[in-house]
C-alpha cells in the first residue's frame, strides 16, 4: 500500500495535470473565438455586392459609408491592426 507521503505526491501531480489540461483547453478556446472574430470582421469589410452605375468597386476594396471616405480607410486600418496584434498574442500563447 501507499504511505500517506506517496498519496499527496499522486494528488499532487494529479491535481497539476488536471490544471494543465485545462488551461490547454481554454487557450483552445479563446484561439477559436480569435479566428472566428478575424472571420467576422473580414466579411464585414468585404465591398458590399455591385448594384449600381458607376464604375465598380476597385478588388479588395473597403466597404466604406458615404460621406467618410476617409474614416473608412482609417477604420479599416484600425480594425486590422488590431486583429493582427490578437491573432498574435494567441499564436505566441499558444506556443508556450
């Protein structure tokens, strides 16, 4: 049988596996919610679909509301920049 020592020792390490696995899995958690916020975010500033009669849409361009022309490009910028600091700070998360 187990001394008293030897059973701490187990639960112990059980306990801290218990806690790693755990903290994997909300690391797993929030990285998902990052993706899926950068999904979000990038389909909201796709250009909205072409209707009109003047000329399209230049590719890649910004959905940008009338009378901001250039807010929306700061906007934009701005939306970026920050998704790209999240998605790093998850990756270097992630990795340790």
């Amino acid at each position: 049988m187990y001394d008293s020592k030897e059973i701490a020792e187990r639960a112990l390490l059980r306990a801290g596996l218990i806690k790693a696995r755990r903290k994997r899995e909300r690391l797993k958690i929030a990285a998902l919610l990052t993706g899926v916020s950068a999904l979000a975010a990038c389909f909201i500033l796709l250009p909205v679909g072409y209707g009109g009669t003047d000329p399209p849409p230049a590719q890649g361009s910004v959905r940008i509301p009338d009378g901001a022309v250039a807010g929306g490009y700061v906007l934009a910028g701005v939306i970026g920049f920050i998704l790209g600091v999240v998605v790093t700070v998850q990756c270097l998360r992630g990795r340790r």
